[in-house]
C-alpha cells in the first residue's frame, strides 16, 4: 500500500493545490485515484476520507471550497438592523 500511497502524493506534488488537479475528464482526481487503486469508489470512500483530512486541512488546501464555506457560515451569522 505504501508504493499506492506514494503514487498518490507524487500525483498531488504536480500542482500548486488540489483543486489544480481537475483539469478534465479524463484527469479528474477520481480517475488518477483509480489509475493507482482500481477499486476506489469516491462515493463510499470520501465520508471515509474525510474526517481522517479534517476540515481545516480542506479549507487550507481548496480555497475555492473554504470561500463556499464561509459563505454558508456568513447565513448562520446575525444581521445587523
């Protein structure tokens, strides 16, 4: 699992972040993750990943997803009158 592991991060090190990786369909991250582990399923793997990443990691590597993120938060914030 390690030459899989390291397959992996050798992958991400190619670009300034992961939301860099997605430059089309047939090099979207879910394919390259099946290029090294055939059976990845990102449906049944990502609720598993997830956690183990934790959210500050993900916000500090897809800044695209920590702005959505604090836009969702900004709802939940009191409106000043």
């Amino acid at each position: 699992m390690w030459a899989e592991i390291e397959a992996l991060l050798a992958i991400r090190r190619q670009f300034p972040s992961p939301e860099h990786i997605d430059d089309g369909d047939q090099t979207a991250p879910s394919k390259r993750i099946r290029s090294v582990l055939p059976d990845y399923d990102k449906l049944a793997a990502g609720p598993q990943i997830a956690p183990a990443v934790g959210i500050e990691v993900m916000r500090r590597e897809h800044s695209h997803f920590a702005n959505w993120l604090e836009s969702l938060e900004s709802l939940a914030q009191p409106r000043a009158q």
